[in-house]
C-alpha cells in the first residue's frame, strides 16, 4: 500500500509538532528536540522547522482540523509501530523504511474525507516492542492537511508541490523535467520557473542527488519583486545510514527568503551554472508559504481566502454601502422627476397655444437671416459650421501589461453644409441679387422643415412616452383635456 500522491493534494496546511493544539498522552512521555539530531541520519532529510516532539515509550497525540485530507508526518529510530484514526475509524498505515529515518508519511486518510465540512479528529497511537533496542524513538515532525475551499488562510503554513497550478515553468528549452523522487529539476544554464504567492516568506525544498561523478556543487538565483539574491545548489552528500555512499536527500533546503511585506509577491528561480561542469540540478520538490496575518494590508484584505497564485479575494470593505452613491441616486432621482413633470406641463401649454418652438430651434418668424449652417452638441445652432470629428478609442497593450486607450480622429462634415461657390454667381451687369434671394428662401424652407419635423408628435400602437432630441411620442388615447 502506497500513500497519497503529492500531485493529488498539492497544496497543505503544514502544523508543527510543536501547535499547542495538538494534544499528547501522557504529555510526561514526549519530549522536544530543537537540535535536529535526526537530520543527517537518513536519506529524509532535515525535519521541518528544525523540531521534533516525540517519546520512547508508548503514547499517543490528537488533532483536530476541518479538511479534506490529512496525514501525520513522522521521524522515527530503532524498532517501533503506529496506527491512526480519523473520527475512532482506522486509515490507512505505511510500511516503515528503517533508512529513511525522517519525513515518514506514517498514514492518510485518502479519500475517505471528500466532500465533507464537518471538524475530524486525527488520532495516531506510537507502541514498542519487548524486544526494541534501547535507542529507539518515534517523533511527530508535522501534521499536513487539506483545508476546506470556504477556510481563510491567515497566518499558516502551506505546503505547495512543484505540480500546483501557481508553480509555472519556463520550458521552451526543454530544460524541465521530471527527475524522480517528487521533483522537477533541470542542468540547463538559465532556465527559470515561477510562484506568485500572497504571504510573509518563502523557502524553497529540493532533492540533493548523490553522485559527486555527475552532481557538483554550482550555484543559483531568486528573485522576490524583482530583486535578485544569489543561492548555493550543494555537491551530493552522504548520510549516517548509508554506509558511506553518496545517496539522494530530499527535502533539502535550498533557501526562504527575507522577511516580506504581507502582500502579493512574484517568486522567480533559476539557473546560472557559469563555467560549472556537471552541476547539481536545480530541483523543485515544493515550497513552503508563510500566509499572510488576518489583519494585514494586503492586496487580499484580511483574508488570504485563495492562498496562493490567484486573484486576490475583495476586502470586506468591498461590500459595505456606498452611502454617497446611494445619496446621490435618491437625489438624482427626484431632480430627473421634477425635470419630466416641468416638461410635460410645458409641452401641454404650447399645444394649446399652437405654437412649436423649442429652445435651440431657429425662429423665422421674425424675419432673422436663416445664415445658420449647423448645430452644437448642445443643439444650439451655430453661426458657422464648426469643424466635427468623431473619436473612437482603441485598446493597446503596453510593455508594462497595461492597457491604454488611444484616440484615433476621424474629421466628418458639419450636419449642414456650407454654401458652395456655385450659390453665388457674377454676371455682366453686377452682383446676381435674385440668385441671393432664391437661395435664401431655400434655406429658410429647409430649416422651416427641420423644426417642423423635430417638433412633430409621433403616435405608436403601445403607451410608451418617447422623448428623443425634440421629438416628443405620446400614447395613442392620450388626450390634451
């Protein structure tokens, strides 16, 4: 029986040994060890956050979480045993690798928690054997748990594998690629990958492989926002329990970067090599995040709801009322109302008068000179015609990832047009001052037209009111009196 794939829950809550919440029985048997003394024993590597919790004799601890999955993470020496339970019911136990000493995934719950909301209560029981040597020993390094989608993710621990959607890879040169034991890693010089991730540090985990002959010592680099920090990739290594063989580590640390701001960060990692030959692979096994705290300023508010690689989550401000929006609407409101009825009481006085003029119209019943070529946007006629254009906007993808919008001026004509040369003729005996006054009569009866048609009431088989420009639609029952 095989556990859990990394690739099918790539992303954990990580509980040290050391949360208060985990509770152990009988609390006199386990003891702390901060000195990492199992480290370097097996091919495990180092146990995370460099502390164990754990005893020699026979106990027990429980943990309660609300998730999808979990599985308890455990270092161990000698000769021993466990079993585990989620809610009293048995799950699934791992046989034991004696020369691997640490990061044992000692059991999980698989499947059986899909689906569920409600608070489980991981338990797992250590025991020994009469005949067990003196020295041996099991530890809690870690508790690793899949939360539910709707759980905040303020101030924990994730565990991201190297398979998550957030992780991306920059593989045109086909350096990436799957090197075994749960890593991606790449020899070529310059080749990158990537992790956007909300929260206050991160540390990446790799796999050392073990052949001085093909893996040597070489170098590498990150960047958080931009700024570059140089790391080592270290030669192949031996381990106490490989009889003095080079042999492969994982869960190697590679690096966790300096203290960040709890925001949105872009981590970038790749390869430099230089002159190296034969260098040790840049190997991504996973990342661990610290999350943002719940009352950070954060691009994600206070929640980090998304955890990592996606978009940030609106802050609780997002949804109260926007009092001054609402104001506004109550007062636009009223104003647009008293606007209509002033309207309609208007247009009724007029059709009893019988008269048709509208603010903007030209009035010929003076007898003013019709010398007027166009319209405003206003509707006012002007003296002139005035030199349009109509702009329209295109969207344009700037080297910063931005879009912009560029007008771009079409030049049109004026609503009227102007008087052409052909109006207006020289004869043999003067100025032709009946070809002035024929033109003039023609524009005047245009514009007569004009306001004419933009005053008439239009009548439509439904009961709408429709008031475009100057043309005013009533019902067809509407009556004046």
């Amino acid at each position: 029986m095989t556990s859990t794939p990394d690739t099918a829950v790539p992303r954990l809550v990580v509980v040290d040994d050391t949360d208060p919440l985990i509770q152990y029985s009988p609390s006199s048997a386990f003891s702390l060890d901060s000195e990492g003394k199992l480290d370097g024993q097996g091919y495990g590597g180092p146990v995370f956050n460099h502390t164990l919790t754990g005893t020699t004799t026979n106990g027990s601890f429980t943990y309660n979480f609300k998730g999808t999955f979990v599985r308890a993470m455990l270092a161990a020496e000698g000769l021993y045993g466990w079993n585990c339970t989620v809610d009293n019911h048995v799950i699934t136990s791992f046989d034991v690798d004696t020369p691997q000493v640490t990061n044992y995934i000692a059991c999980d719950s698989a499947g059986t928690l899909a689906g569920s909301t409600n608070e489980h209560a991981l338990g797992v029981n250590f025991f020994f054997f009469p005949d067990s040597p003196s020295n041996s020993s099991i530890w809690l390094d870690s508790i690793q748990y899949q939360p539910l989608p709707s759980d905040p993710l303020d101030a924990l621990t994730l565990r991201i594998h190297n398979s998550d959607p957030s992780v991306t890879y920059s593989n045109s040169s086909g350096g990436w690629s799957f090197q075994g034991i749960n890593s991606n890693a790449t020899d070529i010089t310059g080749t990158s990958m990537g992790l956007a991730f909300n929260g206050t540090s991160a540390s990446l985990y790799s796999v050392n492989f073990g052949d001085p002959a093909q893996f040597n010592a070489s170098t590498a680099f990150y960047t958080v926002d931009g700024d570059s920090t140089d790391f080592d990739l270290p030669g192949s290594a031996k381990t106490a329990n490989s009889r003095g063989n080079f042999t492969n580590i994982s869960n190697w640390p590679l690096f966790t970067t300096p203290d960040l701001s709890a925001t949105q960060h872009n981590l970038n990692v790749a390869t430099s090599y230089n002159s190296s030959t034969e260098p040790q692979y840049l190997a991504i096994e996973y990342f661990i995040i610290q999350t943002n705290p719940a009352n950070s300023s954060s691009t994600e508010g206070s929640s980090n709801s998304t955890g990592v690689g996606s978009t940030p989550a609106a802050s609780l401000d997002d949804h109260k009322p926007a009092v001054g929006a609402i104001v506004g609407g109550i007062l636009g409101g009223i104003v647009g109302l008293a606007v209509l009825v002033l309207g309609l009481f208007l247009f009724r006085r007029r059709r009893k008068n019988g008269q048709y003029r509208f603010t903007g119209m030209l009035d010929l019943s003076d007898g003013a000179s019709p010398d007027h070529f166009g319209s405003d946007s206003a509707g006012i006629i002007s003296s002139k015609p005035s030199a349009m254009q109509s702009v329209s906007s295109s969207h344009h993808l700037t080297s910063g990832g931005t879009f912009t919008d560029t007008p771009h001026r079409f030049p049109t004509s004026s609503r009227h047009d102007s008087p052409s040369s052909e109006n207006i003729t020289e004869t043999t005996g003067g100025f032709n001052s009946n070809r002035l006054v024929s033109m003039k009569n023609a524009q005047r009866l245009e514009v007569r037209e004009e306001q004419l048609r933009r005053a008439e009431v239009r009548m439509h088989t439904d009961s709408g009111v429709r008031l475009p420009s100057e043309i005013h639609d009533v019902p067809p029952t509407y009556t004046e009196y």
